[in-house]
C-alpha cells in the first residue's frame, strides 16, 4: 500500500565527550539522551512507572531528553477504544493495548475529535504532537532499532531498545478495520491534524525503508501518552 510519507526529520549530531559511534554511523550517547538513573525536568525517577487514576492500571514510563513518554501502549477501556485479539499471541490486549479512533463520529478518516484527544490519557499526560514525535525520532535516529521492542519480526530487526521506549509491534488496522502485519510494523496518534482529511499518524517499522514515518493516521491506532 503506497500511503507512507517519509518524514523529512534532520538527525542531529549529538557532539559531546565520551560519545560512541554506532553501526548506523551516528554519534549516541545513551547517557545523555536517556539516562537509566537519575532525576528528570519534572522531579520524578528517569525512569519508573505511574497509575492510571481512571482504571488504577500500571504504566511504565521513560525520560527521553526533556520529555517522560510512555514506555506501553495505552489500554485504557473507553467507547472508541478496540481491544483486538490475536489467537497466536495471548491476552493481546494486556501486552500490546487497544486501538483507537480519534476521528469525530468513528470515521475512517476526518478531523480530530477534540473531545476524544483531551480526554484518552491519563490526568497530566496527552496525545503527543507530530514535533513531539519527531523531537523524539530526532534524538534516537530515525533510522535506528533504538525504539524497538523484540516484539518486532527478528528476520526484519534486531532491536536495541537502549532507551526502553518499548515500540510494540501492535500491527495496523487499514480501513477494512482488520488487524494486520503484527510483528512488523506499529502505527500511534499525534495529536496534529494534517490537513482537513485527516491527522498524522508516527509510523515505525522496517530500519532500512527509514525507520520512523508520518503519514496519514489510519482509523485504529494505538496510543503512546507524553507527560504534560
């Protein structure tokens, strides 16, 4: 299917003492960009876990630059929220979340639904923009395994989830609402409307077709919260 866009994200040379280079030839630091210890901008353990005030479930939770990001899919039970099961995988749900819709009036494609947006994550977290994403694609490569869990098709990656975002490959639900390609690719809401037909979604799978796309958000997807 040829909907995928490339976005254009400049990788910055993160140029510092002590730095590495990499087999993708970039310069990384781990300890500057996601540090395992230590305090972040909000006060709180770079990394740890939150409860969900709503349901009282469990999230882990990462620092990543400036920003804490949900390291799991969001699986909060909501009526524009999916739970999809694969027979092959169980309790999908649990490990990978849900799928959403955050069109208005459940369509394929359209405009956000404010109301939906505001209200899926948990209090002091929200859907990331399109430049929150790539700010975070930005800093761990775009063409990197750096985002991935081995939940991805070992013969597509070899993960290196050095910063412990944990990318799920949940799979993607085209328009026939069917979910497809689990183990292979995972798609997730921005909260940044791309023109009046649809929103971006932040795409990820194969490293060698470029690693992180946006594109057109597809009707279900599933969701990575960022702390406000």
């Amino acid at each position: 299917m040829n909907r995928f866009v490339k976005v254009l994200v400049t990788l910055s040379a993160l140029l510092c003492a002590g730095c590495t280079t990499d087999a993708d030839g970039d310069d990384f630091d781990a300890g500057k960009v996601c540090p395992v210890e230590g305090v972040n901008v909000y006060g709180m353990p770079n990394r740890g876990t939150f409860i969900d005030e709503r349901d009282g479930r469990e999230y882990k939770y990462t620092t990543i630059g400036n920003r804490m990001w949900m390291a799991e899919n969001l699986n909060y039970d909501c009526d524009y929220g999916y739970c999809y099961e694969v027979d092959s995988i169980p309790n999908f749900c649990e490990t990978y979340g849900r799928m959403y819709n955050l069109y208005k009036d459940g369509k394929r494609y359209g405009l956000l639904d404010w109301d939906k947006v505001d209200s899926i994550c948990p209090k002091g977290w929200h859907v990331p923009t399109q430049e929150e994403w790539a700010e975070m694609v930005d800093l761990l490569g775009a063409g990197s395994t750096r985002f991935l869990d081995v939940s991805f098709n070992p013969q597509i990656v070899t993960p290196d989830d050095v910063c412990s975002l944990s990318v799920l490959s949940a799979g993607v639900v085209y328009n026939n609402f069917r979910l497809e390609n689990v183990h292979h690719s995972a798609d997730f809401w921005t909260s940044t409307q791309k023109n009046v037909s649809c929103a971006y979604s932040a795409h990820f799978t194969d490293p060698r077709s470029g690693g992180a796309l946006f594109a057109a958000a597809l009707p279900r997807q599933s969701i990575r919260c960022i702390k406000d």
